[in-house]
C-alpha cells in the first residue's frame, strides 16, 4: 500500500505531541481531526470483533497448556498465527544443555528502515492442578520429566502473553503504513526452567541468525495490579536467582551412638540456621537479598545417621559482586559448620552452583516513554509504580551479559479492581502466578495487553529514544525495598 507521507506526518505529529506533552494534550487534538488524521490515525487499542477472536484464541491457549521444554503445540500455535499474519516464522530453534532440541520461534517483518522491535513472550506452562473453577479451566495431566503424573496449567499466565502478542502483531499489521522497521517476535520456551529457554534460542545464534534487536520488549501478568491498569518500574526489575546445591557429608552409623558418626543431620540443621546470618549479617543491608532453603533430604530411618544430607538453595540478589560474595559466604559457612562438626577433609561438604537467571535490568529511557504512553492510553490513574521483584525470570537474558541490548517488560493488571481494594484492605493477598486458582480476568486483561504494547512498540519505531540511558543500575548501588512488590515470576 502506497504511503501518503502528508496524511503519516500529520499524524505522526499529533502523536509525537501527545508523547511530549502528557495524555492532557490528547482530547484537544483528538477533538478536531482532519478528514485525513481521522482515516490515517494509529489506534492501539482492538477492536471489539477482534477482541472476540483474542478471548477464544486466549481459552484455547488456556486449554492446552504444556510443561516447560515441551511446548510443542503452543509453539506451531504461535507459528501459524504470525505466519497467518505475513510474518517469516522460523520454528525449532534451540537446543537444551541436554541435548534435547527446543521449542523456540522467531518471526520478522521487515517494514522499511528503523528500529528493531523484539517482543518475546514465553510459552509454557506450570505443574499445576488448575483449581480456579472456570469453564475453560484446564482439566490436563501429563507426565513430567521425571515420570510423574502432574497436572498442567497456564497458571503463570503465559497464555495472556501469547495472546497479547498476537494481537499486538495484528494491530501493528493493519496499520503498517504507519510506522518503519523491523518487528520480530520470539516465541520463547521453557521459562519456567532455571536458566533455559532463553538460554537455549540466545545460544542457537538467534541475534546473529536473524538480526539484534534495537531493544526487546515483553509484558507479565500479575495478581496484586487491577485488570486494565499497567505497571512500571525503571531499572532493576526482577532479581537474579542462583541455584545451589549443597551436599553436607558426614559419617553415618547408629542412631544410638552419635560418639561413632558425623551427623549430617545436625550440621544441616545448623547450616540452615547460620545461612540467614549471611543475608542479616555480612550483606550489606542496603541491598536486598534472599536465601531459601527450599529443599533438605537425607535419611532412611529414625535410628540411622546417614552418610550425607542435601539441601537445595535458591539465592536472589541484584549486584554481580554482591551475588558471587553470598555464593562464597555460603561456600565458607558449609565448610565451617563441617570442620567444627570434625568432618575429615575428604568429607567436607559439595557446593555446587548449579543454576543462574540475571538480574532483569529495565532501560530507563524505554520505561519513562512506557509512562507516557500509557498515561496517554489509559490514564495516570492505570498507571502503577512498582518496586524491583525479587521473583526473577530469564527475560534479562535477552540483554545479553553486557546489559548491551535494552529490555524492558511491564506489569500487566490481571485481577478484577474490586477484589485488588478488598485485598487491600483486609491484607489478604490475591492467589498469584503459580498459584492453582491465579486467574486472570481474561477482559479487560487481554485488551490492555495488545493497547499497552501496541501503543509501546508504535511509540519507539515512530520516535526512536535519541539516548537510550545507559543501564548503569547493573552494577552500581540498586535499589534495597523490601516493601511488597509484585511477586509474578518464577
Ligand atoms: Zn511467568
Ligand atoms: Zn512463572
């Protein structure tokens, strides 16, 4: 189709006017448009008709929901529905540190010369027995990995994203007269797996393959914002998380005659105690921290002390410096608790890093244009202030380890407004993302989705950031809140 470069100007000014001036300006201009404004204008929101089509699209998602590394249907899903839509659609790509070959997608559209708009949603879902007692509930069991029978449900809300992401393509599609460049589209599997999906596209040469991306942006549902408002936070986002693996050695024998052994038993029992004492004592308390002990097993019976006792540990931290201290500290302590229990130096305890997500880093300049955008789409009052997460995810991933690529993802209301006032006031918290009865109001949740980030993505390829602030969070003192924060992720 032909550009009309008067009709792409004008509107683009009135665009780039209510950018720089605040949603206030909008209904001035809004209120007199020229026949041509009218006709030509970009509109982020779907219409309701394809609204329609997204719900249906968004309960069948929700129907067929699949374990992480095992995406296969969801992905073909995705791939057919941007291929539909004219974008180049490559499947498959990735391959698992096991050698099991991933479910990633990548779709292009090159639309002229511009930016390079990644949106990336994830695809998998959660073992999970859905209890939300909706009609379109999941009813699913599948075998896991470790051949067990699970349930499984979209109980992340991953299936919004992908939903939301569809319709983003088909909204950006329709009026691709309007806009120049590149938009790409990664469908990305196996979040939910410590150090993974990501992982496993960025390590198949996706950015060499098919191009870097000016900047990558995505969207995660959450339980504590209102349906059909939109939060942000600039500059750190979700934590880093660490997998440790600790095995505590000792020297087994009867329950009866502890003089002969070396408890495990008892040394992990102290460990665990002395483990908090790294993030109260030798963090400095100006910069958040976790360290949970999700996992302790050992033994067989009451009256045998065994041979060994493992804990499985999962550490959150912002600060790369900060992270490798707690790792040692946490090394040093294992140790310590051993040799005071007098564990021979063959039998001091295995520590074993054994997972690892960066810290999620939001650009700044990309978050303050989100602001504005959003205060012009939804008003100021859908536009929540949010505090760095201590959940984390592999979305930071997608920055590469030097932070050179900006990311940027958004919190996406996804309950009902009069339960988030209740919740509020009497304390109680919604069930959130992993829970068996988190449940997205699918309406408005879907439709602010596509309105949020079409009107994100139209914003940049119309107005790329002349400086994209440099991500000097990573690295330099981070924010410490420990106030509630939004607490989707994994
Ligand atoms: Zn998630
Ligand atoms: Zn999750």
């Amino acid at each position: 189709m032909p550009i009309k470069p008067s009709a792409v100007t004008a509107c683009l000014l009135m665009r780039l006017a209510v950018l720089a001036s605040g949603w206030l300006v909008q209904p001035l201009l809004a209120a007199a448009p020229t026949a041509d404004q009218a006709s030509q204008s970009v509109t982020s929101a779907p219409s309701d008709t394809a609204l329609a089509t997204l719900l249906a699209r968004y309960r069948e998602l929700h129907q067929h929901p699949e374990l992480s590394r095992h995406e296969s249907w969801t992905a073909a899903y995705l791939a057919g529905a941007l291929r539909a839509q004219g974008m180049t659609v490559t499947e498959h790509l990735g391959h698992y540190r096991d050698g099991l070959a991933a479910e990633g997608v990548m779709a292009v559209l090159d639309n002229g010369p511009g930016p390079r708009i990644l949106l990336r949603t994830e695809l998998d879902a959660l073992p999970v027995v859905e209890k939300t007692g909706l009609p379109y509930a999941s009813q699913l069991r599948t075998m896991d990995d470790a051949g067990q029978t699970v349930g499984v449900a979209h109980a992340c809300g991953h299936d919004i994203h992908i939903t939301a992401v569809i319709g983003t393509v088909e909204r950006l599609l329709a009026q691709r007269t309007q806009w120049h460049g590149t938009l790409m589209v990664v469908g990305q599997p196996a979040e939910e797996v410590l150090e993974d999906g990501a992982r496993a596209m960025l390590a198949d040469g996706v950015y060499d393959r098919f191009g870097r991306p000016d900047v990558v942006l995505a969207m995660h549902d959450v339980s504590d914002i209102a349906a059909g408002a939109v939060g942000v936070v600039s500059g750190p986002f979700k934590s880093s998380a660490t997998d440790i693996d600790i095995v505590m050695r000792g020297i087994g024998g009867h329950g009866a005659k502890p003089e002969q052994t070396k408890d495990p038993v008892l040394m992990a029992g102290e460990l665990i105690v002395l483990l908090q004492g790294i993030v109260s004592r030798q963090n400095n308390p100006q910069e958040a921290a976790v360290i949970t002990v999700g996992k302790v097993s050992g033994g067989t019976k009451r009256n045998i002390i065994p041979e060994e006792v493992r804990l499985e540990i999962s550490m959150r931290s912002f600060r790369e410096e900060q992270r490798l201290a707690m790792i040692e500290a946490i090394r040093r302590t294992a140790n310590g608790v051993a040799i005071a229990a007098g564990v021979p130096e063959d039998r001091l305890p295995v520590v074993t890093v054994s997972g690892y997500i960066p810290v999620t880093v939001n650009d700044a300049a990309i978050a303050n244009r989100f602001r504005t955008v959003a205060q012009a789409e939804f008003g100021a009052d859908h536009l929540v202030e949010t505090r760095p997460s201590m959940a984390s995810e592999d979305f930071g991933a997608w920055s590469l380890p030097d932070h050179s690529v900006p990311v940027f993802c958004f919190w996406l209301g996804a309950s009902d407004p009069a339960k988030v006032q209740e919740s509020e006031r009497t304390g109680v918290p919604l069930p959130a993302t992993h829970s068996p009865q988190f449940a997205p109001v699918a309406e408005p949740t879907l439709r602010t989705g596509v309105q949020a980030l079409t009107a994100l993505t139209l914003s940049l390829f119309e107005q790329w950031p002349e400086r994209l602030a440099h991500r000097s969070g990573h690295g330099t003192g981070l924010p410490v809140s420990v106030a509630p924060s939004p607490s989707a992720g994994r």
